[in-house]
C-alpha cells in the first residue's frame, strides 16, 4: 500500500472508531479510510510502498518507518498528526492486537493519534514515540535500550516512567545509567522487578532525578557518576551495572 497521511475527517473516523473500541459495540478497523480520497491524501515528497510487517521490538520499528520517510524524501514527521494517525491505522494490529476472543481493549487517544502539543503525551504514542527516541539517538540507540526493546503495544513499565521527563528521555548520560541498572545483560530484557513500586524501580526514579536537577547539573554527567550519586534504594540494581556504566558515557 502507498504511504499516505488521514485529513480531518479520515481522523475524526478514527477517533469514533477507538471510542467503540471500549463500547459494547466494537467497530471493525475501518481500514477503507487508508486509502480512500475523502479521507487520505500523498503526504507530499516521493510516492512510497509500505507493508504490513511484524517488528520484533519498538526499535525495529522506529528504524523501519525512518528508512520509509527517507525512502519517500519527507522530514519534519514529528508533528504530523495525520501521517502518525494513518501509520497507526495501517499497523493497529501490530499496536492494538485482538485477543483471543477477538476484542481489541484500546488505551486512551494519544496512543494512536499523537499530541504533539503535549510532551508526556506525545511519548505515549505507540510509533511516534518510539520514532523520535530512536532519532535522538540514531547513532547509538543502545543508550536507550529500556525504551525501545518492548513490543509495539506493551512499552514496559520503564517507557511509562522515564518517558514522562524529558528532562530524562534527552539526557545521554542518564539514559546510560537506566540501560545499565535495568536490562539484564544476560537476556538483553527489561530485570524482573522493574514492573513494581518498591524502592529503586523506575517508577522511583523520575522522584530521585527531579531532587537532583535541583542541585547538580545531570547533563554533564558520565552515567558513572549518577549511579554513584543514587541513594540506598538503587543498589540492588548496581552489582553489575557499575562495570558496564561507561558504555555511552561519550
């Protein structure tokens, strides 16, 4: 199918359509709206192909839609409501699978029609999100492994947290010290217990940066040196992480 963007009638549509999602009358993915001319257009630069496709991990994904606006001589994505709204429509399966009885259970709109208005929200969409992480840190996404590792429609409890800070998401170092503390290096996986609330889990951390930011200047900082500056809580978290912590420190 060729690459399009949804105007604002194919968007309102859609909008309809996710409210039904949690209704007792569920639509069908109204998929017609891709294609059909009163509710899509060309989003400008080269015409493209694009294919339905499963990807293994949100970075797949991001690289993946990277290659297709390159492929299609377009930038400036990131605010473009209709073109993220089209991709999530063009891949709902993948960001909004059926269960086994068939019932789709929608999140709320942002997931799949962005606000680029909002940074919190903005992250919470399931392809655009992952999309602007992955170009921050095109060059060594490694840096921001917790994020980009999850599948499409279940980005982890990690995302949810640090994704929420863009005082977090955009600092190198950081991002660094979260890789380090909480991907098991045996599995390449998010550590069991990052999904609680007890002391040193990620959703503790966005707590303990903001007390920092207030005293230290965090973007100058090796991922080193934050985990050593972490109090008590994280150390369960450290054994390892502590030999691995110069990985992206540059």
């Amino acid at each position: 199918m060729r690459l399009r963007r949804l105007n604002e009638r194919g968007i309102d549509i859609m909008g309809e359509f996710l409210d039904s999602l949690n209704s007792p009358q569920p639509r069908d993915v109204p998929v017609g709206i891709l294609t059909d001319e009163s509710t899509s257009a060309l989003p400008g630069g080269d015409p493209v192909e694009i294919e339905v496709r499963d990807f293994a991990n949100r970075l797949e994904a991001a690289q993946n839609l990277d290659d297709v606006f390159q492929d299609a001589g377009i930038s400036d994505v990131e605010r473009d409501i209709g073109l993220w709204s089209w991709l999530s429509l063009f891949y709902f399966d993948q960001i909004c699978p059926p269960d086994a009885t068939g019932k789709r259970r929608a999140y709320e709109r942002a997931r799949y029609i962005p606000d680029p208005t909002n940074f919190r929200k903005y992250y919470r969409h399931l392809l655009a999100g992952p999309y602007r992480i992955y170009r921050a840190y095109a060059a060594s996404p490694r840096k921001v492994w917790p994020l980009l590792c999850g599948p499409l429609d279940r980005p982890g409890e990690i995302v949810e947290q640090v994704c929420a800070y863009q005082e977090m998401v955009t600092n190198a170092g950081l991002m660094a010290a979260v890789t380090a503390m909480y991907i098991d290096p045996e599995t390449d996986r998010p550590k069991r217990g990052t999904g609680g609330k007890g002391p040193g889990s990620p959703r503790r951390l966005p707590k303990v940066v903001n007390q920092f930011v207030l005293t230290w200047d965090l973007y100058s900082m090796t991922a080193a040196q934050i985990l050593k500056m972490l109090p008590q809580e994280f150390d369960r978290w450290k054994p390892w992480s502590l030999h691995l912590a110069g990985e992206g420190d540059d």
